[in-house]
C-alpha cells in the first residue's frame, strides 16, 4: 500500500496532518481495505536502541506474531530495520531475497534526523509540493552532507522551483556524484546523465538516458529525465516521445504527481487532449487539488480560458503562470502596471544598469513588466529594458562559439524574447538591427530549428538570399539529429526564399503544406512561444504577393483567431490586427476592418504613436 493512499485515507478519516500512529492505524486500515498491518514503536534504554514490532490481522484485531531488535545506537539503525524485516518475512512466509538484502545493506545515510528528512521529502514529491520537498531534501543534505541520494533528488526537484538548468542543479548532481559509492548502482548511472543534462545540455544527455532505460526499462528517474529533455530542448524536443517517457515514469508510480503538469503539458502539444483528459479520472480521487487547474490548463488550449483566474492561485496556476496569462487571453487589462515603477524603469534603461532591474524584479511580488509590457508599454522602454544583458553575436569569442554549437543550454526563453525585440525593430524600419539580434540567437542557439527559421526569414525579406540558403542548407544537414518539427521548419525556410525570388505560388503552397501537417504547437514548451502564428504570417505575405486578398484575410484571420496560439507572440498578434483590419477595408468590409483597427490602436496607439503602423490605421480611420 502506498503512503499517499494511506495518506489520503488517514485524511478521509478527519486524522491531523494525514499521519498514521496506533491511535488510527486500525482505522486507516479497515478504510484502506488492508488484511494485515504492522505497527510497532521504538523506544531506548540509556544507549541501547530497542525496536517492537507486531504484525496484527486487521478484521479481527488477532496478533499473528511479534518481532524485536536492538542496536547500540543511530550508527546500528540500518541493521536494527533489516533484522525486523527478516523476522517479519519470516511471519509473513515471505523470507528476504537476495536483491532485498542487498538494499537493506546499503547505509544510504548514518543519520537518523536525515532519514527522516528525506522520507518527509519523498512524501511531500509524491504531493506535487515541490518546494516543501526541496526545502526536506535540502535539510537532509545539511544533517548528512553525505547523503547522496538526497543530493540527487534535490537536483531534480530544483529543476521544477527554477523551470531551467542551472548551477544550482549541477551542484545537487556533483555532490551525489562525491559520494557516488553511497547511490544505488541504477541511481549512479541516472545520476551521470542528470549531470551531462546541467553541464552538456538536454540533447547531449539523451544517447546515454536512451541506453539506460534500454538496459532497466523500469527506471523511473531515468523515463523523467528523458522525458524532460524531450520537452524542454529545443534542438531535439520530440512531444510524442516526452508523453511517452512520462507515461512510463505514471506505469511505474502511478502517484508520482510531481510530472502530473508535465505529462499533460505533453499531451497538450503532442494535439492530444483527450490523452490528458483520459488521466484526470485516475487522478482526481488522491489529488484533486492538482487535476482541477490541469483541466483549466488543457481547456484554455481549446479557447475556454475562465479557469485560468479561478485556479490562478494553485501551485500548477503559479507555475505556468495563469494570472499573466488570463489577462492576455481576456483581454483584461484594468490595473495591470499599478505595481510597476515607470519613472525607475526609464531611469534604468537610460542607465543601462541591468543588476538594478534585477533588484526590481526581485523587490516586486508581482512584477508584471517582463510579459505583460510587450503588450502595452512604449517600445523604446520594452527594447531598453529588455536589452540589457543581451550580448551581441561579435561578443562572443570562437571557444565559445564552439560551445555554443556543442551544447543544448534549453533556456530557449532568452531566444524568444529576443525575437520580440526583433520584431519591434522590424516595425520600426530598422532592419539592420533585427536581423543582428536575430543572427545573435543563433550564436546561441546554432542547432535550434526555430532559431534557424527566424534568421533565415529576416534574412530573406531583407533580400539577402544567399544567407537564408545558408541556413536552409545548414538545418537540412542536421535534419536526422533534430526535433521532428525541423522538416516543417526547413519547408518554412524554403518558402521564404520561394518569395524572396519572387515565386508567390511556391512560397503559398509551401506554407499551406506546414499548416495542414499540424503540430503547431509542438514546440511551445521547448521554446517558450508558438510556431503556428509566424508561419500563418509567411503563408498572409504570400497570398498578398499573389495579390489574392481573400486568402489574404483568411490567413491573417487565421492568426487573430488563433487562440492561446497568440499568447505568446504578442508583437506579431498585435501587428496582425491591424494587417487584417486594413485588408477588410481594401475588400469593402469597413465595420469588420474598422473594428480590427480599432482593436489595434487599443494596444499602441498611445504608447506608440509615431509607430509607422499606428499612425497608417488612424489614417485609414480618418483619425
């Protein structure tokens, strides 16, 4: 019986805080429809160490036997348990297998304090508490700096409180790895790759996480750090391959709920909601708490975004960040900078002080700026905010590059953003400056198919073909290395050079082709945005280069409308109404085009008005 259903039976029960002593042990039996229980206690007398077992049928209360050890002290606590568990399985007619006895042996820890830290981590992982369970495992490591094992599972437990590798992670692995001959023999082997996985990049950790579970198909941590990898690389992410990792990790444990949100994550942009669905029945009994903002989470990707406000509050609504995102999908912008320090904001951009941004982040429980203001503040203060630590692609010296090139950081999110900045100098008419930022994420990022794609396409409209060839050709070298979304990407590129040269026709049945091969969304988690709106975008100019404005408007609309698509991409959603809008208004359908232009100007007819684009749609308004 697992200690969640217990747990969850205790609770049922009205028993405090869900622990099971000898006052509830009988009842937490009888509700859990157990036949024998054990109970005991554990008691000293002056050094000595005396524990008493008793084994008990659970109907009629009748002893079926006792067992008793005794050890010298807190160093004789692995011995005392193995003795009790011998006598026991004697009781039981279940006599201790060698692997067992094995497992036993093992001194994990020589601290009694820091076992039982640990047990309280383990239990609180199994609750989705992610950061109770950080904070045990921490305490266990701080009673036995030893205690490998704890060391290891504080890794992986940082990587749900910080969403990223990072150091903190590598540090957790390396101090497992100091005490490697304290790790189970399957722990040390998982324990290598976690290590390649902070220090080389999710990619580079999979060929070893692939033999791992090809040897012990029933290594649990193993399934979930492949499955991570899968998820958040954004050179070899794979949806379908991540819901299935994560769903060998539930066959496994089906109480691991630490990977609830991120199996239905995957099952999200694998398109296959129904899969995710399909678990929430078996879940909901032990963790309602956690089913009902998954199943908010999954409607919102089907355009019903209520539940994102109602379930805001909830550990899975803070970590996938539902406050931000209801009011993006809502459209509900009422108060949405009061707690944001304008002035100190432009002090600092002017500054170009990125350690005091920090401070202000940090300051702020609830700093809207780094996701909202793409849709509502001046440009110049989005770029000299956003700016601050990014290092142009000269920065970077050939050793790095190199690295670069070697590793898979997954921290995609930095790319992202910069894709934003280089969107917004596009709109400006500074191309110059969009395609160097662009070509600055690739440096990062030189194995990634969305940030070979994003180059490519500005290098194309700038007319530079021969370096979007260059990319085009580059991608298709490295196409069997990479995430499956790179044939759609590479036929993506392809079609912008078809328009670069002039072949509106090629370039339209390019993009139609990437549409209607789906996976829109198969990346998003990878990268932090959609793919779906920026090829809806090529597959709009294409159409207009065809000069056919039905299809035209079909494509942009397609965008507008393209659900929690657009949440991500706020420049090129907000730039698209007004595409649309003026599109509407060539083909005579002036309420709909004025209604879009309209809906244009709320977002940056203020904060943008000598925005090229903003002062056209009040143009076309007769503004």
């Amino acid at each position: 019986m697992s200690q969640q259903r217990l747990y969850d039976v205790a609770m049922d029960n009205g028993v405090e805080d869900g622990r099971v002593d000898r006052t509830s042990a009988s009842q937490v039996a009888r509700g859990a429809g157990v036949g024998t229980m054990i109970i005991g206690e554990i008691g000293s007398l002056g050094s000595r160490i005396i524990a008493t077992t008793e084994l008990v049928d659970v109907a009629s209360g009748r002893s079926l036997g006792q067992a008793q050890a005794q050890g010298e002290g807190p160093e004789d606590v692995f011995a005392l348990a193995e003795n009790l568990s011998s006598q026991l399985r004697d009781l039981l007619g279940a006599p201790l297998d060698q692997a067992e006895a094995q497992a036993l042996e093992q001194q994990l820890t020589s601290s009694v304090d820091a076992y039982r830290a640990y047990v309280r981590a383990e239990e609180l992982m199994e609750r989705n508490v992610f950061l109770g369970a950080q904070a045990a495992f921490k305490e266990a490591t701080e009673l036995d700096p030893a205690f490998a094992l704890a060391w290891f599972w504080q890794g992986i437990v940082l990587g749900w409180s910080t969403g990223n590798l990072n150091e903190d992670q590598a540090d957790c692995f390396r101090r497992a790895e100091a005490f490697r001959e304290r790790l189970p023999e399957e722990i040390a082997r998982v324990m290598d790759a976690a290590l390649v996985q902070v220090e080389e990049g999710w990619a580079n950790s999979v060929p070893l996480l692939e033999e791992i579970v090809k040897d012990d198909p029933d290594q649990l941590p193993a399934h979930y750090l492949i499955g991570e990898a899968f998820l958040h690389s954004s050179v070899v992410n794979d949806a379908d391959r991540a819901v299935y990792h994560f769903g060998r990790v539930l066959e496994l444990d089906p109480g691991f709920s630490l990977i609830y949100e991120h199996y239905t994550s995957a099952c999200i942009v694998a398109g296959d909601f129904e899969r995710a669905r399909a678990r929430f029945a078996e879940w909901e009994e032990s963790q309602p708490q956690i089913v009902a903002p998954l199943k908010a989470w999954v409607d919102s990707w089907e355009g019903r975004f209520e539940g994102l406000k109602e379930h805001q509050g909830s550990s899975v609504g803070q970590q996938l960040s539902f406050s931000t995102l209801s009011r993006i999908m809502t459209e509900d912008w009422e108060g949405w900078d009061e707690k944001i320090d304008w002035d100190r904001l432009y002090e600092i951009a002017e500054a170009k002080d990125y350690e005091a941004l920090m401070e202000e982040v940090r300051a702020s429980e609830d700093w809207q700026f780094n996701t909202l203001a793409y849709w509502r503040a001046p440009f110049e203060l989005v770029i000299g905010i956003g700016m601050l630590n990014w290092s142009p692609d000269e920065a970077f010296s050939e050793s790095e590059r190199a690295e670069f090139d070697e590793t898979d950081s997954g921290a995609f999110i930095l790319g992202t953003s910069r894709h934003r900045f280089a969107r917004i100098h596009s709109l400006l008419g500074e191309t110059e400056s969009a395609r160097k930022i662009t070509e600055g994420v690739l440096v990062r990022f030189p194995r990634a198919p969305r940030a070979l794609y994003i180059a490519a396409k500005f290098a194309a409209r700038d007319g530079d073909v021969t370096r979007a060839r260059a990319l085009h050709e580059r991608l298709e070298a490295i196409l069997p290395e990479v995430s499956p979304t790179a044939q759609q990407y590479l036929s993506a590129i392809a079609a912008e050079l078809a328009l670069a040269e002039g072949d509106a026709t090629e370039a339209r049945r390019l993009y139609e082709e990437v549409l209607r091969a789906g996976g829109l969304i198969a990346d998003a988690y990878a990268v932090n945005s959609t793919a779906g709106p920026a090829w809806r975008e090529g597959l709009a100019r294409a159409c207009a280069a065809q000069g056919d404005l039905e299809a035209t408007a079909g494509a942009w609309r397609g965008l507008v409308y393209s659900g929690q698509e657009r949440g991500t991409i706020p420049i090129l959603w907000i730039s698209s109404l007004y595409e649309l809008g003026a599109v509407e208004l060539e083909l005579g359908r002036l309420e709909e085009g004025r209604g879009h232009l309209e809906h244009f100007l709320s977002y940056w007819g203020e904060v943008n008005p000598d925005l090229p684009m903003v002062q056209s749609a009040m143009s076309l308004l007769g503004q």
